[in-house]
C-alpha cells in the first residue's frame, strides 16, 4: 500500500473518530435530559405529565424509525442553517447527533426504569425534592445502564458515519466508497472494514469496563 | 404526639366483570394517637391496608379525607415544599431496605445530612456517631450488594436516624430478615427508641414483632382498625377473630389432635372433663395456679398446651387444662375469682387414649 493511501487512510480514521466523537457528545448531552423527561414524565415517574411523555415519546419514535439516510438527506436544509454548509465532517456531526439523541433518550428512559421504585420512595421520605431524586437518585443509580446503552449509541453512530461519508461527509465511509468501490482497490476496502471493526471492539470494551466501574448493585 | 383522625383513602378502580368504575377504600376511617416516645405496632394480614396507613403519615400517600397531626403540624395540608422540610424530621426504613446501590454505607447514611444542607465535617462526624450507635461503625465504606440482610437494616436505621428525626415510620423492616436477625433488629430499634426517646409507629403482619417492642397495637382488617390498646391487654383479651388469628403465630394454643373430633357442650354433664383456657400476665404468671387449685379441691388437672412468654418484661401465658374430678365447678370458680382470664372450652366426654 503506497504511502498516499496510509495517509488518507490515517485522515479518513481522525476524521471518523472526530464525526463520532463530537456527534456522541452532542447526542449524550442533549439525549440524557430528553430520557430523563420521558422517564419522569411517565406513569411511573415523580412527575408524571401525560401531554409532556406523549409530546416527547412521539417525537423520538419519529426520529427513531426514520432510517437514517433518508433523515440525512432530509435535513439538509436544517444541517446547512447550523453549520453553514452540507458536505463535509462538520456538516456529517448535524444528522448523525439527531439521529442518536432519540436513541440515547430511550436508554437513558429504560435504564431509569429499571431502578428499584423504593429507592426512589425513600428518598421521597427523607424530604428529597425532584431535582434532587434527579440528581443524587436517578442519574448515579441509572449510570451503569446509561454507560451502556450509550456505547450502543456510539458503536450505532462508527456504522452511521460511514453512511454520512457516502454523501460526501468524509471518513472511513467516504474512503471507502471513492476508493475501494468506485476505484476497484480491494485492499483499500478490507483496511477500511478493518479499521471500523477495531473501532467498534474498542468502544464496547471501554463502554463495558466503564459501567463494571460504576456498578456496584452485584457482588464481584 | 402523632394523631391520626378518620383517615380514609379511597382508590378508583375498575370493576372486572362490569368494567364499571368503583370506589375502593384501603383505609376507612381510621384514628390512631401514638403518644410521645411510644412504640406503637400497626399489624394486620397482607392487603389489609398498613403500608397504605403508614405512607399516609409521610404523606408519601395523600389520605382521601381525615387529618394527620405529627407534634402539633397538620401534615395533610402542608404545602409541597413545607412538607419535604417536615419529611425530613421522619425518618423511614423499609423491607427491602432501599439503599441506594451506588453510594457506600457512608455515601447512604450522609444522604439525608446533604438533602438537609449539611456541611462535610458535619455529615462525616455525624455519619460516624451514628454508624456507631448502630453497630456498624466498620462497614462504613462498604456497598450495599456487599453486606448482609441485617447490616443493610442497621445502614438503612442509621439513615433514618441520621438527620435526628422525632419520628421512626417502620415499614415491615423485619419481613425480610431471618428469626435471630430480626430479633437483634427488632432490639436496636427498642435501644434507639429508648436512648433518643424518639417515637416509632412500625407496620408488620407478624404478631411476633409486636410482642417483642412495641407498647401499643392496632390491629387493621380491610382498611378499619378492629381492636387497639396496650399490647398486653389485646394479647391476654383478643376481642376480635383476627386478632386471635394473629396472635395464634406466637401462641400455641391448639388442643391436642386427640380432641379434635369431640363434641363439646357448654353444660356439665356426668362423667365429663371440664377443658379451660387461662390466660395470665403480670405477678399473677408467678403464683402456683395448679397447685392450689389440685390442693384445694377434688381434681386431677391435666395440661394439654401452654405457652408462657414476655410481652417487654412482662410474663404472661396460656395454658390450656382439662379437669376432671367432682369439683370441676368449685375449681372454676376459684379460677373465675383470680386475676386470671379464664375461658370455658367445653365439657366433653374423656377421649379413650387420653384416660387410661
């Protein structure tokens, strides 16, 4: 492999991991509030509102179930508003962080609900008001599940990066698709499959070892 | 001084059958006084609404109607963030203890203490004094998932306690503890109670726990109190087939196999043995019934069940006794006479394998 490819492959992998790591982040942040809303919002929730679980659980069913190249292309006038253009990296994180806020919101909601409701009872009895059942209840107890299910939403977003690359969002995709399928170089093809899969083992070990650190409800 | 008056709370539900919607009442009018300092016991089957009553005192439930008065504040119409400030002067422990699995022993016991604004020197020096109090002064840096049934109860006390609240709701705490665990629980909270001098009104369907702590019971049936007063009066005079039923756990009162299928009749009849149940408590379980009686008159006593226990340190027991002889009825009497409650079974024929 000729010395250009190395270098484009090394570009494409920064640029991959810059796309899925700024996405994640924007996802993370902006995915744990809407599961908190629909977790207390719920009929099981401290502060349970109907219109509001409806509103929000709509909404990300919406975005869930629209597949993502389709939701790619439809908010290209929303991604060009944000950033100021539609093609490249930057412009790649707009629809992959809407496509994984609503994901993130559903296993932020459903680790939530696996949190045992005394818990939640006796901090109610020691006078704890919502933020506080939010901030010293809910979010440490849901850790462990939020770790995980954000590394599903990680791992989701190093498969939907490669998508964004096709449509001219840069990356490993992108590579892939210019080189190995366009240019027929088999060799430029597996490498890139090979970074991806390495990419993926990489975040689910570290999604794994992060929530064995923050668990600590099972003897070890 | 905790006071509880017509407490009734009313759910909506949907009938089966009808699919109509009906008024449920877990509780119905309900009133209860717990003096200053007491431990008051609240037992009743399962489903017969204590964990519904107990919650209303929090206001961790809302009573459909009546009113809760915990030293002098209206609980029921307190508003929403006055009530979270009265909460905090409750404390609550629970069966499945509900600690919190991500915060250590220590983490959980400062809970309360940050939730009250606490400085950090503070929470630790308190969280200390407190792990001492209830024994667990080294499992302090320890997980929930690493500790036992019984240290999870001492860690979910210790919370309870932590803010110095005047109140202890116990829900059901013992339920899931083994005999000797629940006993040494049962006698932490009796410690506590009498070193703070803090009231606890605790919830149980087993008559045991009352017996071992507390000084007052109410007995819950379907959402009404059936019987309440001193636990030695409601276990030496059970006016109620449920209480009886209850307190059936504890004493063994049952009629040996052998008299099972026998008739008794409450008139004397020739030739037929006279079954008694006693029941006795204070002094009186000290004083030589059935010597007396056996000196005294012509019979032969023969002991089919007893039981003899302590309600605190009180004595007191049931001994059921089959008399025979020509001066049943002279013996009775002098039974009648004594500060014993004495309950006639029945006459009944002298089962065979019984008289030899």
């Amino acid at each position: 492999m000729s010395r250009d490819l190395l270098t484009l492959l090394i570009r494409g992998t920064l640029d991959t991991l810059y796309m899925v790591g700024a996405s994640s982040l924007i996802a993370i942040a902006l995915g744990l509030p809407l599961g908190v809303t629909l977790y207390v919002a719920s009929d099981v929730g401290i502060l349970r509102n109907r219109p509001v679980y409806s509103v929000a659980s709509f909404v990300v069913n919406i975005g869930r179930s629209t597949p993502f190249v389709i939701l790619m292309i439809a908010i290209i006038p929303f991604t060009r508003w944000v950033v100021g253009t539609s093609i490249g990296i930057n412009a790649a994180v707009v629809p992959l962080s809407v496509a994984a806020i609503p994901f993130v919101g559903r296993v932020v909601e459903s680790s939530l609900r696996e949190i045992d409701a005394g818990v939640i009872e006796a901090a109610q009895s020691m006078g704890a008001s919502p933020v506080e059942i939010i901030r010293k209840v809910l979010l440490p107890e849901g850790l462990p599940g939020i770790i995980s299910g954000s590394t599903l939403a990680v791992i989701n977003l190093v498969g939907y990066s490669a998508m964004a690359g096709t449509i001219g969002g840069g990356g490993l995709g992108d590579i892939a698709v210019r080189y190995g399928y366009q240019r027929f170089m088999p060799d430029v093809m597996i490498a890139t499959v090979v970074i991806l899969v390495a990419m993926v083992q990489a975040v689910q070990l570290a999604g794994d070892k992060l929530s064995a650190l923050a668990r600590h409800d099972r003897k070890n | 001084m905790i006071r509880l008056s017509g407490i009734s709370k009313v759910y909506r539900v949907k009938e089966d059958a009808s699919r109509e919607m009906r008024d449920f009442y877990a509780l119905r009018d309900v009133s209860i006084d717990v003096d200053d300092g007491a431990i008051f016991g609240i037992i009743g089957r399962s489903g017969a609404g204590k964990s519904t009553l107990i919650r209303c005192i929090n206001m961790l439930e809302r009573p459909t109607s009546g009113r809760v008065f915990i030293n002098g504040t209206e609980m029921t119409s307190l508003p929403e963030a006055r009530l979270r400030n009265a909460r905090r002067r409750i404390g609550m422990i629970f069966q499945s203890f509900n600690l919190l699995s991500n915060r250590t022993a220590f983490g959980n016991i400062a809970f309360p203490l940050e939730l009250a604004g606490w400085g950090k020197a503070d929470i630790r020096d308190r969280v200390r004094e407190i792990a001492s109090l209830v024994g667990i002064e080294g499992k302090l840096g320890q997980y929930p998932s690493t500790l036992s049934g019984g240290q999870k109860q001492r860690v979910g006390i210790a919370r309870a306690l932590a803010n110095r609240p005047e109140v202890l709701l116990s829900d059901e705490a013992t339920s899931a503890l083994d005999p000797q665990t629940t006993k040494s629980v049962l006698h932490l909270i009796r410690d506590i109670n009498e070193k703070l001098g803090l009231t606890v009104i605790l919830i149980t369907h087993e008559m045991n726990v009352i017996k071992e702590i507390c000084d007052s019971v109410a007995v819950l049936e379907s959402g009404k109190v059936v019987e309440q007063g001193p636990t030695l009066k409601i276990f030496t005079s059970p006016m109620e087939a449920v209480t009886r039923e209850l307190l059936s756990q504890v004493i063994q009162s049952e009629l040996p196999e052998s008299f099972a299928d026998l008739k008794f009749s409450k008139v004397p009849a020739r030739g037929e043995d006279l079954i008694l149940q006693i029941s006795f408590f204070g002094s009186v379980a000290a004083d030589p019934i059935i010597s007396d009686i056996v000196r005294k008159f012509d019979v032969d006593v023969n002991i089919l069940a007893a039981h003899i226990g302590h309600i605190r340190s009180t004595p007191f027991g049931t001994i059921t006794i089959q008399l025979s002889g020509d001066e049943k009825e002279g013996a009775l009497e002098f039974l009648m006479d004594m500060k014993l409650r004495t309950e006639v079974i029945g006459y009944v024929a002298r089962p065979s394998d019984i008289t030899h």
